[in-house]
C-alpha cells in the first residue's frame, strides 16, 4: 500500500535511479571497507617499521613504540603512562621496576589486611576493648581492604598488559584498530605478542629467580627494536 501511494504521488522510480542508488550503497560500504583496511595496515606499518620517524612536537626521532609525553616533553621509549606516583614516565627502562613496585605494594597491603583482621578478631572487646580503640581498628580495617583492592586491580591490569606484550598506550589503540577490523570482517592481532613466556620474558628478563629484583637488568638492550610474531 505504502508503494502504490509513493507511486501514485511521485511516480515510479525508474531503473536509471534504482541502478545508481544501489551503485551509491555498494561504492559507500566499499569506501568504508578501504578506510578500514588502510587504517590496520597504516597501524601495522607504524609499528612493524624501522625507518627513521621524527616526532611532530620535540623534532627528535622517534623510534617503534615511542610516545611523546606532554609532561617530560619527550619521546619515551615504550611509553605506558606517566605515573604521578613516582613523578616520572613509565617506559622501557623502568617498567620492570614499576611492575615489581606494585606487586611488593599490594603483597603488603594484603599481609596488613590480614594482621589488623586477625587481630581484631582475637581481641576480648568485652574486657579491653575501648570506644576509640574500636574505631582505629574499624578504620584502618576500611582503609588496608580499599588499598588492597586498588593494588590488586592494578597489578592484574599490568599482568594482562605484560602476558601480551603491550603498553596501556597500545591498548586503546588496538582497540580502534579491532573495531575496525572487524567492520571490515578482519581480525586484528597486536604485531608484538609473541607467546605468553617471551613476552614476560621480555620485561622480567629470562631467569626466573630474578624476576623479582628489580636490579636484575641486564636482559635489556637498546629499546628500539622488538621481536614480533611476524619475525618468529
């Protein structure tokens, strides 16, 4: 009914206009499918490339992987963030040190979590327990589970980051690149994740044992190459 009445009042369409609307549909989802490829091999390129790069803001070169941080105002090396914690940019040289000094951080928030729990547990409050008394350990009970919780998101956040290979940075920019991969009907995968143990490796170093002494840097070279899954 809907049709009759479009006909009647404008006309029926001719074979001319309908060929060109369908044309205009096709060239349209073409036109995205390209941008889409080209903004994944773009990425690609960028990051697999070792040609010289110069950054827009510091005129320097800029190497694979490198950021430039608006607060040091310069390029970091394997840029993760800017830490206000430390008051210095987490990148290649001491991340290790970051990742460690979280994972030492949120071992001894747990550890004073359970020792003012368990103390507060064990405590005769009938006979020795005072108002104030009560509301320290109530308080510092709140705060060691808060702390401990923040700590422990953040560890696990850098555990997945590490298990991958990749920078909070990379992060978000893998996720436009998936975005648009998958509008294209494409599967994006991070060019530097390897496999699970080289990519822990990779920041920790290769012993074990010294995974956990934030001292042990020697597996670290130049910072301006890195292994992909292409290559391996």
């Amino acid at each position: 009914m809907i049709s009759m009445k479009h006909e009647k009042l404008y006309g029926r369409p001719r074979r001319g206009e309908v060929a060109y609307k369908s044309f205009g549909q096709r060239c349209s989802r073409s036109v995205k499918e390209h941008r889409a490829r080209f903004y994944i091999l773009r990425r690609c390129v960028t990051m697999l490339s070792a040609e010289a790069k110069r950054c827009d803001k510091c005129s320097a070169y800029k190497p694979p992987r490198a950021h430039h941080c608006k607060v040091c105002k310069q390029c970091i090396l394997r840029m993760d963030h800017h830490c206000l914690w430390i008051n210095n940019c987490v990148g290649y040289w001491n991340y290790k040190a970051f990742f460690i000094l979280i994972f030492y951080a949120t071992v001894g928030s747990i550890y004073s979590t359970v020792m003012v729990l368990s103390c507060a547990l064990q405590k005769d409050w009938e006979f020795s327990g005072t108002g104030p008394l009560k509301a320290f350990y109530a308080a510092c009970g709140v705060v060691m589970i808060c702390l401990s919780l923040t700590l422990g998101t953040l560890l696990g956040w850098h555990i997945y980051l590490m298990t991958r290979n990749m920078t909070t940075i990379e992060y978000y920019e893998g996720i436009r690149a998936s975005w648009l991969a998958s509008k294209s009907g494409q599967c994006y995968h991070h060019p530097f994740d390897v496999n699970t143990y080289k990519n822990i490796s990779s920041v920790l170093g290769s012993n074990m044992l010294k995974w956990l002494c934030p001292t042990a840097m020697s597996h670290l070279k130049d910072g301006l190459s890195f292994p992909t899954s292409h290559n391996s």
